[in-house]
C-alpha cells in the first residue's frame, strides 16, 4: 500500500509538471493531435501508480517520450504550413455571405441544426445575421457578424428549421402551427422550379420571416404573414 502511494504521488507529480510544459489550453481549445497525446498520456499515467510489477521508471520514460512527441509536433505545426494543415486541417467556412455551405457541413461530420445550436451558443438566431460562420480548427465556433444586422423591433426572433435537407421536420412544424402546404407556398415563392428535396434548409421565425436556401443556390430571406408561431 505504501508503495502504491508514494508511486502515484509521483507520477501525479511528473503528470502535472507535463501537462502544465505543454501549455494553459482547455481541452475544448486542443488541437486534435494534443487532445490524442493528453489523452494517452491520463491512460499511461494509471500504471505506474498501481502496476508494482512494471518499474516506476518505465511509465516515466514513456510519459515524457509523449511530451517530447508533442513539442516535437507543435513545433512542426507552427513552422511548416502544410504539415499544420495535415494535422490540424483548416478552419471550415460553413456560412458565409451566400447563406450555408452545405459541403463544408457535410465534410465536417454535422448537420444544420447543429449549425444552428452554434450560433445560438454566440447569440445570434437567424442564419442571414452572419457575415461568416467558422468552425475553428480546436472545434470552436467563429461568428461574424453583418454590419446591418438589428433585431426586428427591439425582439430577437427565434426561428425553427421546417425543412431540413429536403425533409419537414415534423416537430418543428407542429410547434410553428405550419401546414406542409404553407412550407410548400415559401418554396414556390423562394424558385418556382424548386421542389421539397431540392431545398437544403428552411426556417421560420415567430415575426414571420423565413430563410431558405437550395443546395446549389444562395440564401433568400422571405417575408411571410405566417406569425402564428408567436408563443414559441
């Protein structure tokens, strides 16, 4: 028992001072190579502690290979552009000034409510009151704002997604007091030639204002008299 414990004041010790050699980031401010490293090392750092039969100095050793490992990487990630962008990748523009993108969503693994929970956590509701929507390369959400976006009469509209890659939520719909024959009048006035499956995202808010956007076409924002959605 004994042994146990000055073991794992040890390692404890040595975890820490690495950890701390490493930088001041927050797990949700890791580039993915560094959450990986600090990862394997809190999994190396359980034997030590209470393997007896494994020498103290083992688990030392390969604890401080993973720091130097991640110096090493840090160090490239910061002087070679390409190998940064291998390991880290690049920000991800999922909105910008033409509404969503939808292949950057895609490519990231997401999806357009997910979008939408992103710029929510910044304060923002609408998808046209960005200029720009960046998921940073730590996973961190970017929000810049246009200019001339104000709320509509000093209320900030909450807006629901009704249609979702060419699906109704149908939820959504519920909540809102929609009928799918309202949702299909916005497409028609939106394009005409544009049916259900065609739109890639369609929202509306309690002011009665919807955004909508196809998949290879820029965002429109339309306003409607559909304001039914008040209590919601």
């Amino acid at each position: 028992m004994l042994i146990i414990f000055f073991r794992s004041i040890i390692t404890f010790i040595i975890l820490l001072i690495l950890l701390r050699l490493m930088g001041k980031r927050q797990i949700g401010e890791m580039q993915p190579f560094e959450l990986a490293i600090t990862l394997v090392i809190a999994d190396l750092a359980c034997f030590p502690m209470t393997e007896t039969s494994i020498p103290l100095i083992y688990g030392i050793i390969a604890l401080v290979t993973l720091f130097i490992l991640h110096q090493f990487i840090s160090f490239l990630d910061r002087h070679s552009k390409p190998f940064g962008v291998l390991i880290s990748g690049k920000p991800s523009i999922v909105l910008n000034s033409a509404g969503l993108n939808y292949q950057e969503i895609k490519k990231q693994n997401i999806c357009i409510s997910d979008v939408q929970e992103a710029l929510r956590n910044k304060g923002y509701a609408n998808f046209d009151e960005l200029e720009y929507g960046i998921f940073e390369t730590n996973g961190k959400f970017t929000a810049l704002q246009k200019e001339n976006s104000v709320n509509n009469n000093g209320k900030k509209p909450l807006p629901l997604i009704l249609v979702e890659e060419g699906k109704i939520n149908a939820h959504n719909k519920t909540i809102s007091g929609i009928c799918e024959t309202q949702i299909i009048d916005i497409i028609k006035q939106y394009d005409k030639n544009k049916k259900l499956k065609d739109i890639m995202v369609l929202t509306l808010d309690n002011n009665g204002k919807a955004y909508i956007q196809g998949y290879k076409s820029n965002y429109e924002t339309i306003y409607t008299d559909l304001k039914k959605g008040d209590n919601w």
